[in-house]
C-alpha cells in the first residue's frame, strides 16, 4: 500500500526544522511546518466527512496554505481536484456535477457564488482558503490534532483528477494514480539531479501539473527548499535568483527575463539549471538565452494524462526546437493517426507513450 504522501516524507530531511518553503515577502515554512499544517487540514477533512476516494475540489489562489490543503487530501486517502481559477460559474458548476466531490474549497470571496453552485451539484461541503492564511480551512483547523495519520493507498488507487484545457472538445477529467504521480516524480529528480542542496524558484501556478505535480514534487521527494512566488514577476525573480539553484518556467518567464538588462551572465552564474515546458520553446529564445548567460536552458515534454514523458538531456547536447528523449522507464513511438501502426524515423504523426507514468483514463 503506498500514498504519496508517504513516498514524498520518505524524502523529507531527518532535520524536519529545515526550510521547505519562503515567499519573497518573507514567509517561512518548514518541513514540519508542512507535515502539522497538511495533518490539521486532513482532520478537517474527516470530520467533513471526506472518505477514501472521496474528490476534494480547489478553486484557490496560489498560496503555501494551498500546497498544505493538497497534501491533506492525499493524507486522507482523497483525490485532489485542482481548478483553475479562471473558471466561471458555469464552468464550475460541469466540473462539480462531472466529478462529484464532496468538498469544494474556494476564495472567501467567492463562497457566496459557489455556495449554491456546489449545492445544486451535490457537492455537500463548501470550505473558504485566502491568499494570506484566511478563510474557514485554517480557522477551523488550526487548533485541530496533526497527529492524523496516513490513509493506505494501493498504487492504483487515485490521487488526483485534472481537467484537461479541452483544446479538441469539452474539458475531460484525467484520472492520475498515486502509482503515476509517484513514478514521475522520482525519474524527474534523478535525471534532473535533484538533492537537498537544491532551491527552486517556483513562480508558476499550482492547478497545473507543471506546477503541482513537477515543481513541488521535485522539491518534497529530494528534501529541498523552493522560493515560492504567487505569479512570475521578472523584476522579483532576478531580485531571487542570486539565492537559486534551479529554475521551473514557461517560454514567456524565460523571454522576459531576456528583456531585462539586469538579467546577465554574472546573475546566474552558480545557476546549475533552467527548465522549460507547458508550451513551445523557440530556437531563437534558446539561443538568445544561452548566448546571454552561457547556459543551455533544458526543454522538457509533457501532458496532463502523463505527467513528463520526455527531455532533453541533464548531461548533455540540449537541442533547440526538441524536447529530448524518453525518460526513463517511459517508452515512445510515432504512429500513422490513420492506421495505427509505427512510422520511421523522421516522419510526423500521433505520439503514443507507455510507461508507469500514464494515467488510468478520463
């Protein structure tokens, strides 16, 4: 029986004082910090009635209290439903009605909107979290026993669901094992080499897998610390870089630090790695970076229903315009979108992956 929670404490420094977590506003967590709060929350979550199983639902902006909320669903045996807070009250409502969670978690501000929303879905609990600690979650936790335990998981046994962007049609929930999620994370910090030395500017936002699953999941399973902004600011980031190791991002964080004069060779030189996904990297970007600073920003491949499937090497040729190779223990081919079978190389069609990292279905 393996939680994912279990497999990332496994990781978490003995010293469990050490700093997981600060905000450019000078907010610290530590690993115990992080281990009480999510056992606070999962208390909660029980008395509301969360069973195994049971979807927990997220429409919360980015905070450290929501990554608390997150690994108390997965202490309490629940599956997380991240979603983004863009989404409108109709969109809400199909994603309640489609997943029927028992519990919605939203912005204070949007408890009375949600409220009835969530009610005409079945959703039977509706809690509160805030940006600043705020909300029903941590006021009704706080004086909870942490002491909560950790809820058997089977490998298969869900860990999350996340809709996806629903490009081809309407958005569909990918179902993502504790098995999956656990997998990826651990082929992710080994081939990307990282240890408890390591801090991780985390500036993306976290109902996403880059996010959620890859960003924070590298930084718990190898027992480092991560500078955790609530959005990319290209002036804040530069102001925190001196004090990084790696760096998780999107094409545009990466072209807009490229537009600041500040942004020099000497301001990353101890930077041992950049990390790009979620969308296109171009070759003129990638070149402009390494010409700029000397490093070689590594370009990596992914979706929802997978986590990582491929990338380009730690230890190596970092190809612009390529996402690399498969990772290991994930294997990939390129196959005919008509007739199914493997085409050679150099010839375009549908990606199929196979490996412990694919999800168990929508």
């Amino acid at each position: 029986m393996t939680n994912l929670y279990d497999q990332l404490t496994e990781n978490f420094p003995a010293d469990r004082g050490q700093t997981v977590l600060e905000t450019p506003e000078g907010r610290t967590m530590s690993y115990a910090d992080f281990e009480a709060g999510s056992g606070r929350i999962a208390r909660l979550l029980i008395d509301c009635g969360v069973q195994p199983g049971d979807r927990v639902a997220a429409q919360i902006e980015k905070s450290p209290e929501a990554l608390l909320l997150y690994l108390a669903v997965l202490r309490c045996g629940g599956v997380y439903l991240p979603l983004n807070t863009a989404y409108k009250g109709g969109e809400v409502a199909y994603f309640l009605s489609d997943a029927e969670p028992r519990v919605l978690v939203c912005d204070p501000r949007s408890e009375s909107a949600l409220t009835e929303t969530a009610k005409t879905a079945g959703t039977e609990v509706v809690l509160t979290l805030g940006t600043e600690g705020d909300g029903s979650v941590m006021d009704r936790s706080r004086d909870l026993d942490p002491e909560v335990g950790v809820v058997p998981r089977a490998a298969d046994d869900l860990a999350a669901i996340l809709y996806t962007s629903g490009t081809t049609g309407r958005s569909k929930g990918a179902m993502l094992s504790h098995a999956n999620l656990g997998s990826n994370t651990l082929t992710l910090r080994d081939y990307w080499g990282f240890t408890p030395d390591d801090v991780l500017i985390h500036a993306l936002p976290i109902f996403h897998t880059h996010g959620l699953f890859v960003a924070t999941h590298c930084v718990l399973m190898s027992g480092a610390r991560m500078l955790f902004l609530n959005r990319f600011d290209a002036d804040t980031v530069i102001d925190l870089l001196p004090r990084a190791t790696a760096m998780m991002g999107v094409p545009t964080f990466y072209i807009r630090l490229l537009g600041s004069q500040a942004f020099t060779k000497e301001l990353v030189s101890h930077m041992r790695l950049f990390i790009s996904g979620s969308a296109p990297l171009s070759a003129e970007v990638h070149k402009e970076f390494s010409d700029r600073t000397g490093l070689a920003i590594l370009e990596r491949y992914g979706m929802t229903e997978t986590n990582m499937n491929t990338s380009n090497p730690y230890d190596g040729e970092r190809r612009a315009g390529t996402v690399g190779f498969p990772l290991p223990d994930v294997e990939l081919r390129i196959c005919d979108a008509e007739t199914g079978k493997e085409l050679p190389r150099g010839k375009i069609g549908i990606i199929e992956v196979k490996g412990p990292n694919v999800f168990k279905g929508y």
